[in-house]
C-alpha cells in the first residue's frame, strides 16, 4: 500500500469562505477520493490560517477579541467543506495549541538561517506582505487585489536568509524534483527565481502585530503570518518526532491558489532546505473564478456564497460544474445560467436520462432482475493520466463521452423494440445482454465518478450493483425552486 499525503493551503479567516476556497478544497478532495479508490494510505489535510495583522483588523471591525472571532470563523470554514462533500482527515488551525509549539521548534531549528536587522520597506496589510519597489511603482503604489495604498514601515525585524538556497530551489523546479502543475506556473515562478530571491522579513515588531506566535526568545517579537503558516503542512503531521511525519512526509501534492505561488514555491522549498527535510513531490496550482466575467467583489455586488448554490442544486451538481466548467489550469467563469444549462443538458438529460431509462427498462421487461453484469470494457487511461496531472475537467471529459456513448448505445440498440417487436418472436436472450450492458456502463460510470460526484456514484451502484434493480426513491440530481438572493436564475 502506498502513502498519499494531500494538503490544501489554509485559508485566512479574516471573512467568511468564497467559490476560491470551495475550488481548493474539491481538487484535493477529488485527489483524496481518487488515491483512496486505487487503495492507498491517504491523509488529506486542510484549515485555517489564523494570526497576523489582517485577522486581527477584521476582527476588532467586527467588535470582537481575535481568538473569539477566529473560534468563529474557523467554524464557519469546517462546516462548508462537510457541505461540499469534502473528505479531509485532518483540519489543522494555526491557533491549535501544537501548531504553535511547533512553529517555535521549526523557528529554533532554523537559527543558523535567520538573523536580526532594521528594515524600512512598503507593506500590504491585506496581502500581510513586502512589496519591492518595483512592484510599488508598477502599481502606482495601490495594491491591486485589496485596493488600498501601501504603508511605509520602518522597523527591526528577523531574516530568513532564502538566498542562500536560490540556486537549489532553482535545480529542483527545474528538474521536476519539486514539479509546479501546470507548466506556465512553473516557467511563472522561474522567472522570480531567475532575478534572484531576495532574503525575507519572518517577524513584525509586537507592539504593531501583537495577534500572532511569539518569537521564541524575544518576546518583542511576533512571527510573520505566512512564514508560520506555511509550517502547517508539516506540524499537522507532528514534526519532528512524530509517526506521521516519518510515514507522510513529503507531500504527494499541495494544492494552492495562483496568488500565493511565491510562498509555496519558493519561500517553503526554501524553509525546507534549511530544514533538511525532502521538498513536497509536486505542488498544483490553480486559477481563480469570476462571476459574469468580473472579478468577484462586494462593491460589484457579484459575490456568490458557495454554499448557496449547493441549496439549489445540490452537492454533486455543484461539484460537477467546478470541476468540469471552471478550466482546471486557468481562470474560469461563473454565472447562475451556465449551471442551469450544465444542470439541465447534462446532468439532468444525458446522466439522469441514462440511469432512468436504464432502470425503467429493466424493470419492465426483466421484473427488475439485471442478471449478469458485463466487466468494465473501456480503456480509462486517459481519465487516469488527467487526474495525475491535476486536469480534473479533462477527467470529467472522459467520463461524459461514456455517458453519451451510453445514451448513443440505446438510442442504437432500441430495447424496446427488442422487447416488442412488429413481427413477434421476442429474442429475449439478445434484450437481457443489451440491458445488461447497460446497467455494466453505468457501474463504470459510476466508479469513475467517485472522486467528483460521489453521491450520484453511490446512487447509481445502490440501483444496479447487486444485481437486482432498486429504483431510486428521489431524483438523481434534486434540485430546488429557490432563487439566489444575488441573482435571479433561470427557470428551474
């Protein structure tokens, strides 16, 4: 049995979670579910990323004290993926009393790498990050993601020395040691590479960022937000000393957002270095999701509460449109009319339409007896290749050209000609191979499906799987009349 370690970045919570933190979570849920099917060891980790200085201004907006808003928020995120159908093992919080314990012994350990030194640049409390100074130029000194100006700060503060590892970090992307999926992140993060990294500010004086992990030994000093986060993905598995740390680590894949491509594909391999410790097998990066085209934004008045579209169609409708709609490798669009029309030409007419015509089928003309079922005869590599390159749309691809080849099968084979046909003279042994060859695709189908729809996957197996028809007792895809409040969708 082979380990497979999947891990999500862990989101802030200094607001409540989007469509980009549902998308990070079903890519690796879809990793999670797909290794579990193939029968390996899978630990699949993800959280909240807790401390630093924007948390702490999002709470003290929402009147509250930083533990108590976080307790809260944090709750929030664990609830939402449960409702994605997300199968995390472990959800890990920076506040959780051992990650803290830990990030001082990761800090410890990295001594010999970090050095004390006054320090005057332009900072983004939104993104809790340095910008250079070309960047500020570039910007005309706004940052463009949280559209508020940059502030000069002047303090002391302690260095991790990622220069130092410039030339390794390098080799090990460019070899696919450390593989960035897709290609143009890779070449993307190259070219940082290639500029030269700069060594990095790790703390924020106390007395500015006072809701965060102290510096163990200076108490003056708090550890920069995303210098402790990136621990996670190894303090959840207990670093140092525990087992699982010895039996998962290196990450088999982490899954990340565009945005925070620098952090984990260079700062962290650079941590890890200095650490000793083997860099994560490979790290996918995706893209983010608009709504009509724009940028999701309050002010535009076009964001969409995730789980609000699992109220109206369901969980794996939901599932099913992220990970086949929105590109897997780039940005992709939302709108209320592109999931009705993916709910309603292929879900509801060409994967329901299957399953029902199937089963009404079979139970008219064979007294809901199935009889033998056929083994799998489709070559799935291609469905397997895509998934091990994170191509979760290109996956889902080829699994719909069965489902229309199956509706193409029957629509062919006509059974119910077969069952009642002009001249007489049934050929009964001819109508129960072709229906059994039915429910055998869908059985394919449905295995296949696991990884991204698994309650239609499980529905689809409790009809046909043992051989003997059990019709369903409610709509494969049920769906309710209830509009969004941010939009008006289309008839259902």
């Amino acid at each position: 049995m082979s380990k497979f370690y999947v891990a999500t970045a862990i989101p802030y919570v200094n607001d409540k979670p989007h469509l980009g933190h549902a998308l990070l979570h079903l890519y690796a849920d879809v990793l999670a579910r797909y290794h579990r099917q193939l029968g390996d060891d899978v630990l699949f980790s993800a959280g909240t990323d807790e401390h630093g200085g924007k948390v702490a201004e999002a709470a003290a907006k929402a009147g509250a004290e930083p533990k108590h808003f976080v307790d809260q928020i944090s709750v929030s995120f664990r609830e939402g993926l449960k409702k994605l159908g997300v199968s995390n093992d472990r959800f890990i919080r920076t506040t959780d009393a051992g990650h803290e314990q830990r990030a001082q012994l990761i800090w410890q350990a990295l001594t010999r790498d970090i050095y004390k030194k006054a320090y005057e640049g332009m900072y983004c409390v939104g993104c809790e990050e340095f910008k250079t100074e070309a960047y500020v130029k570039a910007t005309d000194g706004i940052c463009p993601l949280h559209n508020r100006p940059y502030e000069k700060v002047a303090e002391e503060n302690y260095f991790f020395a990622l220069s130092k590892y410039t030339a390794k970090i390098k080799a090990a992307i460019e070899t696919d040691q450390y593989r960035i999926i897709p290609t143009s992140r890779k070449n993307e993060i190259l070219s940082v590479i290639n500029e030269g990294l700069q060594d990095i500010s790790i703390s924020r004086p106390k007395n500015k960022i006072p809701w965060g992990i102290p510096v163990p030994g200076d108490e003056t000093q708090t550890m920069y937000v995303w210098f402790e986060a990136l621990m996670n993905y190894i303090t959840v598995l207990g670093y140092p000393e525990h087992a699982d740390f010895k039996k998962y680590w290196p990450a088999d894949v982490q899954v990340i957002g565009k945005d925070i491509l620098r952090f984990h594909a260079a700062v962290w391999p650079g941590m890890l270095l200095a650490l000793g410790l083997p860099l994560p097998k490979s790290l996918y990066v995706h893209g983010f999701v608009t709504s009509g085209g724009q940028k999701m934004s309050k002010s535009l008045g076009n964001v969409v509460d995730p789980l609000e579209i699992v109220d109206k169609y369901g969980v794996d409708a939901f599932r099913y449109f992220f990970l086949r709609h929105i590109p897997s490798y780039s940005d992709g669009d939302f709108t209320w009319e592109l999931i009705e029309a993916a709910y309603n030409n292929e879900l509801a007419d060409q994967l329901g339409n299957a399953v029902s015509r199937t089963a009404a089928m079979i139970s008219k003309y064979q007294n809901g007896v199935i009889g033998n079922v056929p083994p799998p005869e489709h070559d799935v590599a291609a469905y397997a290749q895509a998934i091990g390159r994170c191509r979760f749309d290109k996956a889902l691809s080829v699994v719909w050209e069965q489902v229309k080849g199956l509706n193409q099968y029957i629509d062919e084979s006509k059974p119910w000609e077969m069952a009642s046909p002009p001249g007489g003279g049934v050929d009964e042994d001819h109508l129960r191979e072709v229906l059994a060859n039915m429910a055998a695709n869908l059985l394919e189908i449905a295995a296949l499906l696991v990884p991204f729809m698994p309650e239609t996957a499980q529905k689809i197996e409790g009809v046909f799987g043992t051989g003997v028809l059990k019709p369903l007792s409610a709509p494969l895809f049920p769906k309710t009349v209830k509009s969004p409040k941010s939009t008006t969708a289309p008839g259902s």
